[in-house]
C-alpha cells in the first residue's frame, strides 16, 4: 500500500476523532494539515471547502474532494473511511453510553463541559476559513471586496433571517461585479 494513502488515513482518523461539535471544529488542522503535509495550496482548500459549501448534503463531504485531489479515487475512498467510520463508531458508543447514564449527576457536568469547548473549536475554524477567504492568496494582502460583502452578509444575517443560498449567490454575484 501507497504510504500517502497510509498517511492520509491516519491524518483523517485523528481529524475524525477530534471533530468534537462537527467538522467546522477540525477545519484549522485540516487546513494546516492538507496545505503543510501534503502540499495543497490554501486556494486549493479554500476552492474545496467553498465546494462543500455550496453542494447539496453535508459540508464535511468535502474531505472526499480533498482525498481524491491528493491522491485520486482510492484517496476520496480512503479518505472518506477514514474521516466518518470511528466518529460513527464513537457516536454510536457515546450514545449507548449516554442513555445508560441518563440519571447521573456527571452526565449533566459532561454536556455543559463540552459546550464551551465545541464552540470554542467552530470559532477556531470559522477563523481559519475567514482568514484564508478575506487575503489575497498570491500577495497575502486584504481583498477588501470580499471583506465588505462578508460585513455586508454578516449583517444582514443579525437583522433578518435570509435563505443562506440567496446570500451566497448575491454575494458571489457582487464579488463578481466588484473585482472585475
């Protein structure tokens, strides 16, 4: 077997097993991870994770895009067992675990323990993906185009609720307009 794949495997599993509040929570290692270990670009993760975004079903299947970019159709399969087997695995003895506890004192303790650090974890990604979104990634200099319409979306999001994928096509509509 390819040691990429091997490596690839072993990076995911421990993504997987850290993804404590959702995939969102492990998207700086990730980053840090595919654009260190293996030689993805920061435009290349920001591409794939955009992709993730905007495709219908979860935004975590874009680790398959980043498998099958590293290293093809076994890397998305490799991949892809890698990332979503031990969280099922962990998931569902978690949750056999919680429903026999469901009386315990500690279990109470547990859930309001983890809230902090899950938040804290989705804060660190949505960092990391900002970052990454609002730099030129050739000169590393704010894209204030991309800086206002973020403003723009954020506010917009804290006055009125608006279907995200309205925001995301007139967002990408304007960025558009504005760096041509």
């Amino acid at each position: 077997m390819n040691w990429q794949l091997i490596k690839l495997g072993l990076v995911f599993v421990m993504l997987s097993v850290l993804a404590v509040g959702g995939g969102t929570a492990v998207l700086p290692e990730m980053q840090h991870a595919t654009v260190h270990w293996f030689n993805l670009t920061d435009k290349q993760f920001r591409d794939i994770y955009s992709i993730g975004q905007v495709a219908p079903g979860p935004n975590m299947m874009m680790v398959l895009l980043i498998g099958y970019r590293l290293a093809g159709a076994i890397g998305a399969v490799v991949v892809g067992i890698a990332f979503f087997l031990p969280d099922c695995v962990l998931t569902l003895a978690a949750n056999r675990l919680w429903i026999r506890f469901a009386g315990s004192p500690w279990r109470q303790s547990v859930q309001q323990g983890l809230a902090p650090v899950a938040i804290g974890l989705m804060f660190a990604g949505t960092y990391a993906i900002a970052k990454l979104s609002l730099v030129h990634v050739s000169d590393q200099t704010p894209d204030f185009a991309a800086i206002a319409i973020a403003a723009v979306v954020t506010a917009t999001l804290l006055w009125r609720h608006v279907n995200p994928g309205i925001l995301v096509l007139v967002g990408g509509s304007a960025y558009v307009l504005l760096t041509r």
